[in-house]
C-alpha cells in the first residue's frame, strides 16, 4: 500500500471517528431525557447520573399526558398551524423566489439584495411593531399573527427556492412560451414539478419552525385552548410546586417525535434537495 493512499485512509478515519463524536455529543442530551421519561421520580435527581432506569415505568407517558390536561388540544393546535403555515411559506416564497430567478425586470438584483438584507434584523426589534399592528387589527389572542406572515415569504426560503429554481434550463420555459404557456402555468407545470426536493426542505424547515416556536404563541395567544405544545409544556412546568421531571421529559419526548419522524420519513429527499439547492449546470 503506498504512502499516499495509507494517509488518505488515515484522513477518512479520523473524519469518521469526529463525526462520530459529534453525533454522540449531540444524541446526549436526547438520550438523558429519554431516560428520564422512564425513571421513577426518586431516580431523576440523583447524583451520579444514572442513564438507565432500575426499572422502566412507560406508564409515565401516559400519566404525563393526564398531567398536561389539554394535551392532544394542544397538539391539534400545533398541527393545524404547522399545516397552514407550510402551505403558506411554499406558495408564496415559491412564486416570489420564480419571479427572483425566472423573469427578467428592471432593478430585480436590487430588490432581491434589498430582501435578503430583512435577515439582518433581529426579531425583538420587530417584536413590538408586530404587536402593534396585530392589536389594532384585532387579531390577538386568535392565531392569524402566527400564521398570516407565512403567506408573506421569508428571505431565506425565497434564497433557497430560488437558487434551485436558477439550476432548472431556461429552455424548458422558452419552449412553454412558444407553445402558449402562460407564466402561471409555466411556474405550476413545469417549474414546481422539477422544484420538489427544495420545496421539501422548505416546507420540512417550516415545519419544525412552527412546531417549536414558543415565542409566538406566547405573544399573540391568550386562551388556553388555543395554546400549542411548545406553550403547552411551559405552562405544566410552571404550573404547582416542584417539577415532576420525569412527566415533563416524558411529555417532551412526545412533543418531538412527531419531528424526528417526519425527518427520518423525509431524509433522502432532504438530503437531496440541500445537496442540488445552489448547484450549477
């Protein structure tokens, strides 16, 4: 075996061997609360830590959902915004982004510029504006301010779509129009189609973003009915004397497996979309 081609497998084991270690150092954290979720109460504080429980209680899934009350109210909640805000974040940042990448119109670059500059700012500095005009247009403590912005696109899904969008050969659009295609149906039977993986990324981080987001639902939420899961386990933590931890890490658990589901559901396609979005021809 030559020099070269030993370093070379050297280089690809350590590269293996810190992935690796990455991966345990962020799967700890998982792994600590998925214990708890099955450890008796008495086990949860003590000193060394103890990962696995003397004996398995999988009731505490079901005594932390009892616990919460309102759980599967705040997990409806939770899916209905998730559901409207992607379907919401994909068209309009979807036509935004082809307008960005496949039609030509004075100042375009400028404007695309001037959108992704709104990443910059952060959102405590539109915090209070945001509230604002949500009370006077009457809509606090109902959800339209978690999920009217989404119809108004994001910078970074705009970037990502139209990046992708920019990688699709310009001929197919030319030889619709020939045809007689309309830049509606161009952008809805040709352009989407062939944008499937990157729409999947956007809607996925969408997804995850709703159905985390805690800040939101804090502001704008007022009734308990109406509050997601995010807020849901905030207030059972908050809610009596001391914390229950292993309910609390057993209603966590819960709260994100329908996200690692949807990931793992989802994974190749994923992949694929990050892996194409910003290629070339």
């Amino acid at each position: 075996m030559s020099v070269a081609r030993r370093n070379r497998r050297l280089r690809r084991a350590a590269v293996w061997l810190g992935l690796c270690l990455c991966a345990l150092l962020f799967l700890a954290p998982f792994a600590w609360m998925v214990s708890t979720s099955l450890k008796p109460l008495d086990e949860t504080m003590l000193l060394p830590m103890k990962w696995f429980p003397g004996k398995i209680q999988w009731h505490n899934y079901t005594e932390a959902i009892e616990a919460m009350g309102d759980f599967w109210l705040y997990a409806w909640n939770t899916f209905y915004l998730c559901v409207i805000t992607v379907a919401g974040t994909l068209l309009s940042s979807a036509l935004a982004a082809y307008g960005f990448s496949r039609i030509e119109w004075r100042g375009r670059d400028k404007v695309f510029l001037l959108a992704l500059a709104t990443m910059m700012i952060p959102f405590p500095v539109i915090m209070v504006p945001h509230y604002s005009l949500f009370k006077a247009l009457g809509w606090i403590g109902t959800f339209k301010p978690l999920w009217v912005p989404a119809f108004f696109a994001g910078a970074f899904n705009v970037f990502l779509l139209r990046q992708f969008f920019m990688t699709i050969p310009k001929d197919l659009s030319e030889a619709a129009r020939i045809d007689g295609c309309s830049e509606i149906r161009i952008f809805w039977q040709i352009i989407l189609p062939l944008a499937k993986p990157a729409l999947l990324v956007v809607g996925l981080f969408q997804f995850m973003y709703t159905w985390n987001d805690f800040l939101g639902p804090l502001i704008y939420l007022t009734d308990n009915k109406d509050f997601t899961l995010a807020l849901g386990l905030q207030e059972y933590q908050s809610q009596g004397g001391g914390t229950e931890w292993h309910y609390l890490m057993a209603a966590s658990t819960l709260v994100i497996l329908p996200v690692l589901a949807l990931f793992f559901a989802t994974q190749r396609y994923f992949i694929e979309g990050v892996a194409t979005t910003g290629a070339k021809n």
